[in-house]
C-alpha cells in the first residue's frame, strides 16, 4: 500500500563549503528539488540552519524510518564527518479504491 511521506530535514554545523553536496546529496536520498531548501533562524545560536521539506510516496515496504537513516548517512558522507542532522517524517496514507456514486449523487455533481 502506498504511502505519503512529508519529510523536514534541518541541517546544522556542516562544513559551510560542502552546502551543495549535502543539498545533491538529499536530493538522491528523497525527492527534494534544490529549491525546496531554505535557512531558518534557530531558537538559540548564531548560525542559520539549512532546511528542506517535500512530499512523496512510501512504497509496500518502505518505512519512513529506513528513509531518515539513509538521509542521515547521506548528508554525513557529503559534509565529511558528522553534524547536526534533524529529520521529521509525517506519513498520511491513500485511499485508492474508488468512490461508488448513486444515481442521485451524480445528478448533483452534475448540476
């Protein structure tokens, strides 16, 4: 069964020249586009945090969890050592199976 899948990654305390490998290297791992990533100011701290969010799909066995690893791993290899890596995933399922209408419900939809 399919699933949709927000993921939010926040990145912070990354090597400042490997910016666009850790961005290439999300970019393989989920389907984020180079403009989904953005800076957001943190709570406490001076430096800006690197964040991207996007929608896409969890396939039968995939697990939300299995992503967020891969992710971290990913970004971890891009800037060279470890960092600060926060991923959030929120999972909302898909109803495929289609909708039946009765007759007088498609005379609605028609009018």
């Amino acid at each position: 069964m399919e699933r949709l899948c927000e993921l939010t990654v926040t990145v912070g305390g990354y090597n400042k020249p490997k910016e666009k490998c850790i961005i290439a290297a999300c970019m393989v791992e989920w389907c984020f586009r180079r403009n989904d990533f953005g800076f957001v100011k943190p709570e406490c701290g001076r430096r800006h945090l690197l964040q991207a969010s996007s929608m896409g799909t969890l396939y039968e066995f995939e697990q939300a969890s299995g992503i967020i690893e891969r992710i971290e791993r990913a970004i971890w290899r891009a800037n060279g050592g470890i960092c600060h890596v926060q991923v959030e995933a929120r999972e909302y399922s898909r109803n495929l199976e289609p909708v039946l209408l009765q007759e007088d419900e498609l005379e609605l939809q028609i009018a």
